[in-house]
C-alpha cells in the first residue's frame, strides 16, 4: 500500500457517443500526495475532460481513477474543483456560497458553530473577508474565483481539482492570484492538479507539467519535471536558467512538434 | 495602509482638501433632479392628453364627455371611493376589493399549480412530450370562451369567476417555471454533485432559486392576465366588483362612472404589475430585475 499512489489515473479513455474516435486515449498518471500537476494542451485537446473524469462529473468510457485507495465514481467532496467561470451562486453572499458547501460536506464532523468558525477561516485564507456579506455580482472577477477557490478548499478535498481557474483573469490579477495558490499550496499541502493553457502559469506553480497532444485521440505527450525549489518568486525566476528551460521545453513540444491543429493548417 | 496617507507636517490640511463650503449648494438642486426628470414628463404627457381630450370632447357632436364633465358627475366617486349604501351602490373601493379578492384566489391557485407543473415538465422530458402540445393549444383559448363552461361545471358565479382567472394565469407561469428549470446553469448542477447536495435540499438550494427569476417573470405576465380576465369575467357574472360596476354603469349611461372606473382599473393593474416586480426583487434577492 505504500507503493500506491495517492491519485492514481490508470489507462482512462474518453469518448463521447458513438464517435469512434477516443477524446482522451490510454492516459496513465499517478500523482503524489502534497504534488502540485498541470496539465496543459491545445484548446480542445480534453484537458477539462481529463479533470472532469477524475472529478466524478464524466464517466471514463475505460480505465479508471483511484484516489486514496478509494475508486472514483461519482462526484464529491474530497475532489473539490474550482470552475473556469468560477460557477458561485449568484443568490448567496460570498459567505453562504461557502458556507453551504462546509454545511453540506462537514456537518457530521463540525458544530454549527465550528463551521461558521470554518467558513470565516477559509473566507480569511482567501482574504475575503472584507467581502464576505457582498453577492457574486457585486464583486470583480478575481475576487470571484478568490471564492471559488477558497469554497473548494473549505470542503477540505483530497485533491483540489483547478479548471483553468486564472484564464479569464486580466494579467495583473492572475499574477496575484497564482502567488496565493502558490502560498495556499506551501501552507497547506494540498494535492492539486491544474488544467491551464498557459505555459508561464505551468511552470511557475507545478511540480510536474503534463503534456498532452492534440485531440481527438488525444494522448500524454511528455512529463516534465520542474526542478525548481519553493517557494518560488516570481521576478527571480524570470532570469533563472532552470526557469527559461523548463519554459522552452513545454513551448517546443507545444508550438513545434504537436503546434495546434488549427492553426498549423492556417 | 496608514503609511501611504502620511501628509508632511509643514504642509497646512487646507491646501490638500477642497472648500467644504461649496458642497450643500450642490446637493439640493442635484437631489431632487434625478426624481424630476422621472416625473415631470409623463405628468406634462397625462395633463397634455386631458387638454387635447376636454377640446376634442367639448364640440357639439361628441358623443363621449370630457374631463370637466367626468369630474361634475363623478365627483363623490372619485372623491369618496369608501362609502356602502348598501347593495350595489358601494364605492370604488368596495368593487376593486371584490375584484381583488377573486384575484386573490385565482392566482394563488395558479401560481402553486402552475410552478408544480412547471417544475414536472422542467425536469421530465416524458411529461413535457406529453404535456407541451396540450399546453399549447389551451392556452391559446381567450379566458370569456371558458366561462360558459366553468358556470355549466360549477353552477355558480363566484367558483366560475375563480376558475376563468385560475385557466387564464396558469400558462406563463407552466412555461415560464419550466424554461427556467431548463436553463438552470451545468455549473450549478456541477457544485450541486461536487458537494453531494441531493434530493429535496437539491431542489429547493440550487434549482428553485436558479429559476426563480424565470419564474416571477411567469407570475408578473400570470397577475396581468389576471386582472384583464376578472374584469371582462364580472361583467358577465354579475354581483360586486369592479367588472359589474362598468357594465352596470354602461346600462344607466354613466359614462363619466366608466371613465372613472377605468382609471383606477387601469391604476390598480399597475400596482399589481409593480407588486409582483418587487416581490421577484426580494425572493431573488436581485438576480430578476425588475
């Protein structure tokens, strides 16, 4: 049992209908605890499919998912997932929006009490405090994925599954944003597998990158390690040669031997 | 934070801060305008149409009476619209209650039916397949063609006036509770599985209030028809109430009461219109607009 990973994707296939051809094909991943893995690809290459089947949302047509030692198959908790458009609900104030996810996942094991005491803390981690009686629609676009993030953390996930949670974001907020996914993940340890298009964002966050190819049929082109030390500073790491390779190495085998469909044609 | 607002302690406050003196000039002129610009124009509109109306209506060949006639004749109505005679010979205030109270219970029955039934077609293909096309074609039926029936069905006025509102509102409140539940986002129905919320709590956490913008719509358009359907409903039907008051006034040639009556109608109507508006902008908690 210790061998065993603490997320284990084993040989998942993806497809939809009756196409015959497979979104995702064969994909083999084993994450371990405390790691933080990206994946990244061409739009449309079933990244979000990949996070989808481990999240429960998407049965895998083969293959299969084992987290903690526990099979994957429908939807839960202990795999919180932060939505690319961040999906609060639009009724709810920040606060309920997670306290109805602490509510409804930690209620056997936290009083009422306790769980207000839960909510504030994750409402602080996320520092969103100041916020926290204000409704999604009154609030900007990174403080909403701020909630996101902060109510899938509330949930206290195994793994914490990221959708392209930066993508609509402009530039400067992402920045701030990935600083304090970066400080969450060094305080908390949390496992956590990220979907992204971006290659600065891969690198700088991950432990590993995943690399897919294009899709359909789409496959793991390539693993990276980035050996990078934490914490991680930014501004350093953009004259850090270890940096500028790990970046190189994903936009070659993005933009020159798997370069998007698309675009190759164009 | 505190640092950055530090002011060198040479510099006088005075310099760095504008005039205090210049600011309740502004406020009193800038406060009221907002409210003015919304009232004064359909005011000077209602008071232009009076005019155009009391010189249209003043020649020797009109047949309907102007503004300065209705308020000649109708004036303890429009002044006093509480007082009971007795009978029919009620003030206005008595009619519309009447009117209201049909209403009342019209719609309630409608807006819980119909959001049920909503609900049912919303969320199961089979009972929309099957439901839908019926739908279609009822609700196309004007609300006077179903009251012959409804007197034959329940031999009485007060039920049939009931039922004619109950089958006129029922509709949008079906469809519109319906397209809501529908278009109840995936990413709701993805954080509902994500934190395993099931069954009732599922319903009443996540779908309801996802579709409760849709769904006041469907009650605000169910209350107007309403209120259309219970009038023309009364005239037929007889007895107190605010349809019957206009027919009755119609039978005497009171037209300046018909005038008077429509105003208030028509005022009440708006209410109702409002109130159904504000209550969507409450429930949701302003994700309906109003």
């Amino acid at each position: 049992m210790a061998m065993q990973p603490f997320l284990d994707i084993s040989d998942v296939t993806v497809a939809f209908g009756r196409s015959r051809v497979p979104v995702l094909n064969g994909i083999d991943l084993k994450v371990a605890r405390g790691e933080y893995v990206s994946v990244i690809g061409h739009s449309g290459c079933g990244k979000s499919t990949l996070l989808n089947v481990v999240a429960g949302l998407l049965p895998a047509s083969g293959g299969g998912v084992v987290l903690d030692g526990k099979e994957v198959s429908d939807p839960g908790p202990d795999r919180a997932v932060v939505f690319q458009n961040h999906s609060l609900l639009p009724w709810l104030t920040c606060y309920e929006n997670i306290r109805l996810a602490v509510d409804q996942t930690l209620s056997k094991s936290l009083s009422r009490a306790e769980r207000h005491e839960w909510t504030m803390e994750n409402l602080a981690l996320v520092r969103m405090t100041h916020a926290k009686d204000r409704r999604p629609n009154e609030i900007s676009g990174g403080m909403k994925q701020r909630i996101g993030i902060g109510r899938a953390l509330a949930m206290k996930p195994k793994v914490l599954l990221l959708d392209e949670p930066f993508g609509a974001l402009d530039a400067l907020t992402r920045a701030h944003l990935q600083d304090q996914v970066m400080a969450i993940h060094a305080e908390l340890g949390t496992t956590v597998m990220m979907i992204t298009h971006d290659v600065d964002e891969a690198v700088l966050l991950s432990d590993r990158i995943v690399m897919l190819t294009n899709g359909p049929n789409a496959r793991i082109g390539e693993i990276l390690e980035v050996g990078l030390a934490r914490p991680r500073d930014r501004l350093a790491l953009v004259a850090d040669p270890r940096f500028i390779a790990a970046r190189a190495a994903v936009l070659e085998f993005l933009h020159h031997r798997h370069a998007a469909p698309g675009l190759a044609a164009a | 934070m505190n640092a950055t607002v530090q002011t060198p302690v040479a510099a006088p406050p005075s310099v760095t801060r504008p005039a205090p003196s210049s600011m309740p000039a502004l406020t009193l002129g800038a406060r009221l305008r907002p409210y003015a610009e919304r009232v004064l124009p359909p005011l000077a509109v209602v008071l232009a149409l009076m005019g155009l109306w009391e010189v249209v209506a003043s020649g020797p060949g009109a047949t309907l009476p102007p503004p300065s006639k209705v308020w000649a004749d109708a004036h303890d109505l429009i002044v006093d619209p509480f007082f009971d005679r007795g009978g029919l010979d009620k003030g206005l205030f008595w009619h519309l209650l009447a009117s209201l109270q049909r209403v009342a219970v019209g719609f309630a029955l409608s807006a819980v039916i119909g959001i049920a039934v909503g609900l049912l077609i919303g969320t199961s293909k089979l009972a929309m397949r099957g439901l839908d096309p019926i739908f279609q074609v009822l609700r196309t039926v004007p609300p006077l063609a179903w009251l012959p029936l409804s007197l034959a069905a329940f031999r009485e006025a007060q039920p049939s006036a009931i039922f004619v509102i109950f089958i006129t509102s029922v509709w949008p409140i079906i469809i519109n509770t319906a397209v809501g539940v529908r278009n109840v986002p995936a990413d709701y129905r993805n954080v509902a599985a994500v934190i395993r919320l099931r069954g009732p709590a599922y319903w009443w956490r996540i779908i309801l209030p996802a579709a409760a913008p849709y769904i006041f719509t469907g009650l605000r358009i169910g209350v107007g028809l309403s209120w259309l359907a219970i009038i023309a409903a009364e005239m037929l039907i007889g007895g107190v109430g605010i349809g019957f008051f206009i027919w009755d006034a119609w039978n005497s040639s009171n037209l300046s009461d018909i005038i008077v009556a429509l105003a208030y109608v028509g005022l009440v109507g708006f209410a109702l219109d409002r109130l159904m508006a504000l209550a969507g902008h409450l429930v949701t908690r302003g994700t309906a607009t109003v």
